[in-house]
C-alpha cells in the first residue's frame, strides 16, 4: 500500500516528524556537532519521543509506547540534572555562567 500523506492521520505525521527529529538527533550527537550532555540533546530526544509516542495513538502498539514512555522520562531526569548542575555551577561563581557546562 502506497503512502498517500493526504489520508495519514495527524497524529502519524506528528510521530514520523519525531522519528525524522530522533534520527537527526542522533547523528548531530554521532558527528560531534552536539554533545550528549547537552540540553539541546536532551529538548530533542524528549520532543523526539513524545511526537512518536502521539504518533502511536493513530496506531497503537505497547512495546513501542513503552520505549517512549521510558526515553521521556530519562530526558525529564537528565533535563531536571542539567538545570541543578548549571544553579550550583552558577552560585559557587557568584552568578556568572558556568565554564564547562554545554548547554
């Protein structure tokens, strides 16, 4: 069955955008234009994630739904780490930017 992106639900749209977002994310990372550590990184892979998982809702399946279920929530996790570090980074400097710290 061909596709035919005038009959795809919204919702599929949105979760081939987060696969296009997670594969371009990956290879940014791979190619050492963004770090792993970073905050764009972690933004990315948690847009990237939660696009497939609404992308899921046109087409349902558990296992993959568990993946993204799973993938947000470690980018919550290292998105909350990252904003502590940079506060504590910031107040041992007396406020001025953190050197190190990729965001």
């Amino acid at each position: 069955m061909p596709f035919d992106i005038t009959t795809t639900a919204p919702a599929e749209l949105i979760g081939i955008g987060g696969f296009c977002l997670y594969v371009t994310t990956y290879t940014l990372q791979n190619l050492r234009v963004i770090s792993g550590h970073s905050l764009r990184y972690m933004c990315m892979n948690l847009t990237a994630s939660s696009s497939v998982l609404i992308g899921l809702t046109s087409s349902f399946n558990l296992a993959a739904a568990m993946i993204q279920i799973f993938w947000i929530t470690i980018s919550l996790i290292g998105i909350a780490l990252h904003v502590r570090r940079c506060r504590k980074s910031r107040s041992e400097t007396g406020g001025s930017p953190a050197h190190g710290v990729n965001a």
